[in-house]
C-alpha cells in the first residue's frame, strides 16, 4: 500500500497493524480506451471474471458487490450494462 494509505487501512482493519511489510508494489493500472471499468464474466472462460479499470479505493464496495451477485447468483441487481465487455465489439452487418 502506499504511504498515505497504510493510517487509514489500519483504522479500518486494526489487524493491519501487525503485519511487516517487506516489499510495497505500485502497477501500472489498464484503463479501457472510454475510460470506463469492465465488469462482466469472461465469455470464452467458464468462472472467470474481468474488474479491469476501475479505482481500486472509490469503487471497491460497488465491484465487491456487483461481482459476489454475479459469481454466488449468477445476476445482479445492479445495472452494469455500461461495464459489459461486449461493448468494445462491433456489430455483425447483415
């Protein structure tokens, strides 16, 4: 976690606390060309998910929740129709 995280995770999770960080990562995020999250089930790969692009702190409990719907339901009450995959591939021309 970075720097400036690290206070506020350990007030919200005080077990936190007594873990020794030896090594802190920083990625590079993939972000979708409109800027938007992914948030769908891999259509060629049975049990597999995407939460690609999305902000990691803001957006946790909304992608929390969309994706223990989808994986324990199969569904979602929440409208993530925007966030499908199949947004990037284009129409067939009849």
């Amino acid at each position: 976690m970075a720097p400036s995280i690290c206070p506020r995770a350990v007030r919200i999770l005080p077990e936190l606390s007594k873990v020794r960080a030896m090594r802190i990562f920083a990625h590079i995020r993939p972000m979708p060309p409109d800027r938007l999250p992914i948030y769908d089930r891999a259509p060629a790969v049975k049990g597999f998910y995407v939460a690609v692009g999305h902000s990691g702190i803001t957006l946790a409990p909304v992608t929390g929740k969309i994706f223990a719907d989808l994986i324990v339901r199969g569904e979602t009450d929440i409208d993530h129709q925007p966030y499908r995959l199949d947004r990037f591939t284009k129409p067939s021309e009849n």
